[in-house]
C-alpha cells in the first residue's frame, strides 16, 4: 500500500475513533519445565539425611495416605526441600504435577479427597511430623555451605567436639559423642509429668515429653 493512502486511511480511523487493529503476535510464555536441561531429581547434596527407618516411613505414608505436601525444586528440577518424599515417590512410580512460581504466592495443595472427619487426615498429619523427625541434619554440608553465624540465625545447633574428651569411659567402652545415658520416669497422670519435666528442666537437664 503506498505511504500517502496509509497514512490517509490511518488519519481517518484515528478521527472516526476506529481503534487501530492489533497485529495477531502469538506471545511465547518461558516455563523452566519447558526446558531441555529441566530434569526433576534427587539433591545429592541435600542438608538432611534420610535413614532406612525415615525412608520407610515416607515410603508407607506415600502408600496408605497418598501424597500429601508438595516438594519444591530449581529451576534445573533439582530438589530444593522435599527430597525424601522425591526419592520414595519416584520409587512407587507416582505421577507429577508442576506448579511452577515466583516464590511470590503460596502453593496449597488441596486433597479434595480428605474430609475433616476422614480417617486419613489425622494420620497424614502424624506421618508429616514423624518423617521429619526421623531426618537428622547432615552437619559436615552444612558447615561446608554456612557459617556458624548464619547457622545459628536459624537455630541450627552444631555439636562442639572437645579433643581432650576421652574416648573411652572408665570400663575400657568407647565413650563416643553418640552414646545417650536416658533415666525414664514413668507418672501417675499428665499433670505429674508435666511436674516432673518443669522441674528437670529447671535444673538445666535435657527433658522431652512422650506419652507411649
């Protein structure tokens, strides 16, 4: 089209209020799961470490309860949190699905299969609590990737090795940092427990309340 008849026809639209029309350009939208290298797996250098007794934990939630909170990954699909539940899901051969975001909104994740009086809710939610327990800190990673300051902002405890403790106790046994020396005392009720523990506690001895 010659220059003075589009510059005509486009004056004319202008004053005849026609909106000018849109070139039809098909917007590309970049997913990181798009890409070639995106890959979701395992971080071998994770800060937590999964024994047998964790990894059959998570492994038996997975089973009798499903999957329950999401994992988190880079955008290489390396896991960022969550590698224990990836490790024993991928095992069991469950599906994914990706969500991907900013870390600028809450990912939640809605079992619309779980109703509040569900049986299931109340053992996802002990399963939850029990295989975190059962991870431990791997400390030689984490002193190798944070300083001891960092560390405690988090409060995150490093255990301090004296070199003049001995490593052997008064019976020739190794006296190593692993070895616990528990006193269990069995109460009447919860509030005689409860008693017991305040005062312990008081008296700068470690206590944890458990009910078997």
């Amino acid at each position: 089209m010659p220059k003075k008849i589009k510059d005509f026809a486009e004056s004319y639209a202008e004053e005849a209020g026609i909106k000018k029309p849109q070139e039809n350009k098909k917007q590309h939208h970049a997913h990181a799961s798009d890409s070639e290298d995106f890959r979701i797996r395992v971080d071998e250098n994770n800060f937590r470490t999964h024994p047998d007794e964790n990894r059959r934990l998570i492994k038996r939630s997975l089973i009798e309860n499903g999957a329950g909170r999401s994992i988190v990954v880079d955008n290489s699909g390396m896991s960022i949190g969550g590698s224990g539940v990836l490790e024993q899901a991928e095992s069991l051969g469950l599906k994914k699905r990706i969500v991907e975001t900013d870390g600028s909104e809450l990912v939640v994740v809605v079992r619309k299969d779980i109703s509040p009086d569900d049986p299931r809710r109340k053992k996802l939610a002990l399963a939850d609590n029990a295989t975190t327990d059962q991870s431990k800190w791997d400390i030689d990673a984490l002193q190798e990737a944070f300083s001891d300051d960092e560390l405690k902002s988090w409060d995150v405890e490093i255990p301090v090795v004296d070199d003049d403790m001995p490593t052997t106790d008064e019976d020739g046994e190794d006296a190593g940092e692993d070895k616990k020396f528990i006193v269990e005392i069995q109460c009447r009720n919860e509030l005689e427990q409860r008693e017991v523990y305040e005062r312990l506690n008081a008296e700068g001895l470690e206590c944890r309340l458990l009910t078997l």
